[in-house]
C-alpha cells in the first residue's frame, strides 16, 4: 500500500460516491475536502455527469473545482476547457440512424456543446432540447444516450459502432451510454496530471461503478464505496463505508492524519 504521505490529489466520482442517495454532500463529506484543500491538497471531480450539472450539485464553498466530465470526455478548470475527445459528427450520425432504424421507439439523446437534445418530449426534470438529431449530428457529440425499455433491441447496433465509438455499460441505469472511444475518467486524469507535471501515484481516487474501474487501477490508491458494483471493488486498494456513511470522509481523514494504514 503507498504511503499515505504521498496522497495529495483526491479524484472523486459524484453520484454515489461524494453525493448522499439524496444528492447532498454530507458535512463530514465536505468538512473533510475543505481540510484537504487547506492543507495545499488539491480535489478532481471525476463524474459521468455534464459540466453543467456538477457546480449547482456542490456546496459553493468547495469554489471551482478541476472537472472531469462527460466520463473523462472532457476537463474543464476555472470554466474553460482544456481537454476534448468527442465523437466525431460523421460517428454520431451514424449511430443516430443507426438506432432510429433499429429502434424507432428508443428516445435517443446528443450530448453536444455542453447541452443534451432528444429526439422526443420526455419526463426528464432537467433542461433539454426536442430537436431533429440528424441536424444537431452535425456536430461532434460528448455523448450518445440511448433510452427505452426495450434496449436490448440495440445489441446489433453496439456490435456495428463506428471505431471511434464505444459503449458503456451499468448495471445500476437502465440506459446505454456511447463515448468516444479513448474517452475514459483514467485517460482524462492522465491528461491532466501530465499537464499539471504530477505522478499517478498522487492520487487516491474514489468511485463506485464500471465508469471508474480504470481509474481506481491507475491511481496511487483506488477506493470503491461499500456500496460499489462487484467489479469496482475488484480492483480497488481499499473499500470504505457507503456514500450514505460518510465513506469518502473517513479515507481523507486517516489520509490527513497521516496514517499508514486504513483499516
């Protein structure tokens, strides 16, 4: 195990991990990240999520945090992006077509400059835009989402996806997520530890589903939550409590308290 002293950058997953089942950062949660910080530690948000739902979701006293977005699709810090691996427009149209041919009845989603259009009205409660997919398929896509109940009426398509596609699986939600390929949280974190001159084995990174398995294998020390899918806690270094028990609070501080084992 590394020694805890080395530990100065913490890369943490959102959903289920830093964020209570009620969305929430707990206050031991972010007692622990503000003491990290205030130490010169410093804080990566590695989440599936857009750029545009991580900042509402984070007490503002964190500040502007580094992101990894979009499943490492993106970074953006201070507001600015830094760092891009989208689906080319030509693979995105092609997947749109793909999927309305297969399935009509499938709501389909396109990730593009930072917003999410459909090609149908939904019960979705955040922001979206109806619009002809073929049109906005123009443009390269940080993500395709496939939505419907009969998904696996797409395997033909996943099996068909353009070399510059892959997909991405849980488990956990009933959709299908398509990245670029080479999108990954690992890769973007590798990115941006390269640009910032700091070593992979500064990182004690947090997460719970298939989205963060590299990301844990790469790090210094990879964490799974106790509430992380059986392939994430596979290949992590160390499980803590749930995301409901203040698990990520509890590896920071024995991580603080420079501690040479976790428990």
């Amino acid at each position: 195990m590394p020694e805890p002293t080395n530990l100065e950058i913490a890369a943490i997953d959102m959903d289920d991990t830093l964020l209570r089942s009620d969305g929430s950062v707990s206050p031991r949660n972010l007692a622990a990240l503000q003491q990290w910080q205030r130490t010169g530690r410093q804080i990566v948000i590695a989440t599936g999520r857009p750029r545009r739902s991580v900042q509402p979701a984070l007490p503002a006293v964190l500040g502007t945090l580094p992101i990894i977005c979009y499943n490492g699709a993106e970074i953006h810090i201070n507001g600015r992006t830094i760092y891009e691996r989208l689906i080319p427009a030509d693979a995105v149209r092609q997947i749109v077509e793909q999927a309305l041919t297969i399935a009509p009845e499938a709501t389909i989603g396109l990730e593009v400059h930072g917003e999410l259009y459909l090609n149908r009205v939904t019960n979705r409660t955040t922001p979206y835009h109806v619009a002809d997919l073929l049109e906005v398929a123009r443009h390269p896509a940080a993500k395709v989402l496939l939505f419907g109940d009969q998904l696996e009426r797409l395997t033909p398509l996943l099996a068909s996806l353009p070399s510059t596609a892959r997909a991405l699986l849980s488990a956990r939600y009933r959709f299908i997520q398509i990245l670029a390929e080479g999108a990954d949280k690992a890769v973007a974190l590798c990115e941006l530890m390269a640009a910032w001159g700091r070593s992979l084995a500064d990182v004690v990174a947090f997460g719970d589903d298939t989205n963060d398995i590299e990301m844990l294998r790469i790090s210094g020390f990879g964490v799974a939550m106790a509430n992380a899918v059986d392939e994430v806690r596979a290949v992590a270094d160390h499980i803590t409590a749930t995301n409901d028990e203040d698990g990520v609070a509890l590896v920071l501080e024995r991580l603080l308290m420079d501690k040479t084992e976790l428990a």
